[in-house]
C-alpha cells in the first residue's frame, strides 16, 4: 500500500497536458528517444485500443516522481507475449514507500477494465515483482541481444 497520501496517479489519457513534461521525464530516465515516448504518448491519446497507455504519479506540487506505461513489445524477441509494462521508474526519495506496487497494480486493473487479460514485463530484479503478484515466466532476448527475465500477471 502507498504510504503517502500526497501523491497521485494519473492515466496520461486523463492529463494530456502533461504529455511533453512526461516524454521528457521518461527519456531522461531510461535514455530512449523523447520523441519514441512522444509517439507512444500521442498513440495514448488518440484512444484506439487499451495499448498504450501511460501512467504518472504526481507530488503535490504536481512534479512527476514514478510512472510506467504499457506498450505491445518492450523490445524483446516474444512478440507474442503481449503487452508488456515498461519503464517503471520512482524516483530515489520516493523508493521504499509503496509506489512501484500501487503503479503496477494500478495497470493491471486498468488494463483489466479494458479487456486485456494479462500482462508482461521484462526485468532483471528478482524477488520485487513476484511480491507484487507476477510469476516468472520465461527468460526472453532482448533488442540488444541480453538475456533478461520476463514476468506475467493477470490482470484485475
């Protein structure tokens, strides 16, 4: 359970005035082009299928401190194992507090809610995600030609 009630998640979809402050954030977290998050962003938007989605959790002062989006391949090669979370990320002083499981099941209700049955991530941590309800599934290549572990969860 997050233990701080002074923040807030919010579907990208719910917010789109945020979209140029949240592809920026999450480029200067994971080093992927702003303008592919942009892209997926705007795909969010337009509100054509349940994927993508974004999500972002807001202070108070409404800085973005964690957020996570759903795409169809987190650059992998099982392609069939779709969709897939991506880019989780909390920032350090926001860390130990709940964040990660609230955005994580958060998602999985949110997807449930628009048909989606299960959903996907890759990671290398072990341990987190299966406290969080996901169950290892299979080890996966990914783009870069690394191995990395590939979760499961269905969703709520």
């Amino acid at each position: 359970m997050m233990t701080d009630e002074h923040i807030h998640l919010k579907p990208l979809r719910h917010c789109p005035a945020l979209l140029p402050l949240a592809a920026r954030w999450f480029h200067e977290k994971w080093g992927i082009p702003e303008a592919t998050y942009r892209e997926s962003m705007e795909d969010c938007l337009r509100q054509r299928a349940p994927v993508p989605q974004w999500y972002l959790v807001l202070s108070e002062g409404r800085r973005i401190i964690a957020g996570a989006g759903v795409i169809d391949n987190d650059f992998h090669d099982r392609k069939d194992l779709a969709p897939n979370l991506c880019a989780l990320f909390v920032e350090q002083e926001y860390r130990s507090r709940g964040v990660a499981r609230y955005i994580l099941d958060f998602a999985r209700v949110d997807l449930g809610g628009q048909g989606v049955e299960k959903l996907y991530l890759i990671t290398d941590h072990v341990g987190f995600y299966e406290r969080c309800g996901w169950d290892f599934s299979t080890m996966v290549t990914g783009d870069d030609g690394q191995k990395a572990r590939l979760y499961a969860a269905p969703t709520l």
